[in-house]
C-alpha cells in the first residue's frame, strides 16, 4: 500500500498517517502478540479493483483526447466517477479510524515529525529501500532511503537529515518516531549546520499514543 501511495502526487499526508500506524500494529504486535495488533492495511481485493478502476480512467483519458465534441460531456463525467471512486478506495484501503481507533495527533507548529519504514522487497528489484516522512503542521515531505543496516545506521540517519534539511531548519524541535536499525542512531550527536544536530535543536524520541493502550508483553514475544 506504502508503494501505491507514493505513486500518486498528493498523498504525502496519508504515507506518513500509514507510516506512524504501522509502526503502532508493530508495537502492538510485540506487546500483546499478532492478535493485538488489530487494523487491515490492505487486502487483495481492493488492490486489484483498484488498479482496475486506474487503468478504466487512463483509457478514458485516451478516449477523451480524441473524442467528439458531443461526446465530451460524456466522458468528463465518466472521470469524475472514476476519480471519486478511487479515492473512496483508497480510503477503505487505509482508513485510521477503523485501523486503530482513532486519529493520531498531528505535528505541533514547533516540530518536525519524522518516521521511516522499510518498504517491501519484491523478487528482482533494486537493494531494499525505507520510506522517510517529514510532517509539520502545514505539509508532509516524503523521502526513499537505502535500507540501513546495523552496523552503520548513522549513514542512513545523514541522508535523512540531508533530505529534509530545509524544513528542518524551520523548526526547533524535531520528534522522532525511530524503527529498526535507526533505533540505533545517537541523533543529537550528528553532525548538522556546522555542529551537532543537538545544539541546534531539540529532539525527543518516542512511540505514538494509541500503541500505549496498556498492552502487557507477553512470554514468547521479543523485540
């Protein structure tokens, strides 16, 4: 779902939104075992009805840049019900009140909110690859990483703050959302605008509220 998103113009909001509950169904998952996790990200079906609603509006683009002009009319409005549904789709795909129970807190004014997560892997594609969101409170930038590894997660860690660097430097305080190897990352010792990330900023590390929903872990379950 991460790579159908990134794929259309507009939706950095929703990457990020899917980013942070991933992450919470992950936790959650860890907490209290894979029936805790609760939410659908995607399902098959909706894929598929999808990508063929996508191809009917592109044929029907096609149609319509050589169309009499009677027939324009027509097939405007045959787009338009393309578009409506396949923005209701995507809403049904991911949907954070059904996934979770409700919104996640947005990015205060003062921060820039940051999550990454590993897309998935397909058999024949280029090395692994981790989307990184950047939210404020008034845009959400969106960033492809190389995947990090553990042994150098630093090196991942750079690159992101090279790629949001200019709406980061708007901000005072940057939360960060870590997952996997970036877990690792001592973020206020990097280097940035001539110093240390820390001496410019603050920065603070976490998980989003709705994973906190008194969870105890159980035997059996490892970070």
């Amino acid at each position: 779902y991460l790579k159908l998103l990134l794929s259309i113009q507009g939706a950095e909001g929703k990457v990020l939104e899917v980013i942070r509950h991933a992450r919470v169904r992950a936790l959650r998952t860890y907490a209290g075992g894979p029936r805790t996790a609760r939410g659908q990200s995607k399902t098959a079906e909706l894929l598929t009805r999808y990508s063929t609603l996508l191809a009917e509006r592109e044929a029907t683009q096609a149609e319509l840049q050589g169309a009499p002009r009677d027939e324009e009319a027509v097939l405007q409005n045959r787009l338009q019900r393309l578009k409506s549904d396949l923005e209701m789709l995507l809403e049904m795909l991911y949907t954070s009140d059904r996934a979770d129970g409700g919104h996640l807190q947005p990015p205060a004014a003062h921060e820039l909110l940051l999550a990454c997560y590993p897309l998935p892997a397909e058999p024949g594609e280029p090395p692994p690859q981790w989307v990184c969101a950047g939210g404020t409170a008034s845009s959400t930038q969106v960033l492809r990483i190389a995947a990090p590894t553990d042994a150098a997660p630093e090196l991942a860690a750079q690159a992101i703050l090279a790629g949001f660097g200019e709406a980061l430097r708007q901000k005072k305080h940057l939360r960060v959302l870590p997952y996997g190897p970036l877990r690792e990352v001592p973020w206020a010792s990097l280097p940035w605008a001539g110093g240390r990330l820390g001496e410019q900023l603050t920065i603070s590390y976490g998980v989003d509220p709705l994973a906190m929903d008194g969870h105890i872990p159980q035997a059996g379950y490892r970070a």
